[in-house]
C-alpha cells in the first residue's frame, strides 16, 4: 500500500514537472498562449460576418474560447492546438457546452489542410504570419474569409480593417487578397 502511494505522488510530482517545463519552453517554440478576449472575438466574427451556414476553424486555439463562441453561431467549428494541456481544457469545455457542431485536434495546424472551412480565425506571431499565408494560398477556396487579431499578414491586402478599442483587426478574402 506504501508503495502504491509512493508511485501516485511520485506520478502527480512528475505531471506538474511536465506542464512546468511545457509552460516554460512553449512560447519560445510558437506563439505564446495569449487568448483573444471576448471583445476581440466578437469584434473579429462581426468582421467577418460570421453565419449560420459558415464552417469555422481557429489556426492555434488556445483555450478554445473562439471556437467555442463559433459553434453557437455557425454550422460548425473546429479547433486545432498543439498545447495537450490546452486541447484538454477545451474539451472539457465543449463537453460541457454538450455542442455536437465543435471539435479540437490536439496537434499542429501545418498539418491540417483547411481547404474545407468558410472562416479561418488567426491570433499568432507575425514570424507565422508569412508562411501561413503560402499555406492558405495553397489550400483554402476562392471566397474563404481569413481575420487576424493584431497582425496583418504580409504582402496580403486586406478587404478591411478595424481599430478598436487600440486594437487592430484584419479581414481577407481568398482571391481579393493580393
Ligand atoms: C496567441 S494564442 C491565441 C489563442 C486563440 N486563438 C485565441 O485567439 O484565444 C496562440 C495559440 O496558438 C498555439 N499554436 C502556436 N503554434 C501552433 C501550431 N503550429 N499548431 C497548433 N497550435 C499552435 C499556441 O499554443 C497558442 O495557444
């Protein structure tokens, strides 16, 4: 019995050194965790005119608050984050929320093609901004709406662009975007 308790503790110490170290070194290999608020998430879907008949996918969804806001207004959405921690605590979240129309992938957004989404939701660092724009340029549809938080994407003209509250948002359209 002492030996069992011995491995649990032995187990939850290793745990929290694992998410301590993830914590420190994550931001240093991507886009830090720095979750869009909800006046930036509205102010992002009301860019893109966010609707019913739209499917939704967030580059790096943190928390999954964005995605999660989407599934109530669109057809469906989908949250891709390669943080495990992260990913966990949004399904937690979308299970409590009980929304059939939301999912999350736990793994890197290079790797999924986002040919099928109607709305691509973007908060990263411009250093991914340049060649995520190749990506898009090679996957999504003429007419799919791209809207970044804070940073624009490079050599892309925006269809618009909002200041609000000191902040900047962008909104793109494939085959308008250049
Ligand atoms: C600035 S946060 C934005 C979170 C969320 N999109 C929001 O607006 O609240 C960027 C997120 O992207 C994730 N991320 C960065 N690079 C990624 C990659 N290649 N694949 C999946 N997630 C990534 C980070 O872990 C982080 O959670």
């Amino acid at each position: 019995m002492d030996i069992f308790i011995i491995i649990v503790q032995v187990s939850c110490l290793l745990l929290l050194a694992l998410i301590f170290v993830y914590w420190l070194i994550a931001p240093i290999i991507s886009a830090p965790f720095h979750p869009s608020s909800t006046k930036d998430v509205l102010e992002m879907f009301d860019l893109a005119r966010l609707s019913r008949k739209d499917r939704f996918i967030d580059l790096g969804s943190g928390d999954g608050r964005a995605a999660l806001a989407a599934s109530r207004v669109c057809e469906y959405a989908e949250g891709i984050e390669h943080n495990p921690f992260l990913t966990i605590f949004a399904r937690f979240m979308a299970l409590i929320s009980a929304n059939g129309k939301l999912k999350f992938r736990n793994t890197s957004f290079w790797r999924v093609n986002v040919a099928k989404f109607d709305v691509v939701f973007v908060y990263l660092l411009p250093g991914q901004m340049k060649q995520l724009a190749g990506k898009l340029e090679e996957e999504a549809a003429p007419g799919t709406r791209v809207v970044t938080n804070s940073f624009s994407i490079p050599g892309w003209k925006a269809v618009e662009a909002r200041n609000s509250g000191g902040k900047r948002y962008f909104l793109y359209e494939l085959g308008k975007h250049k």
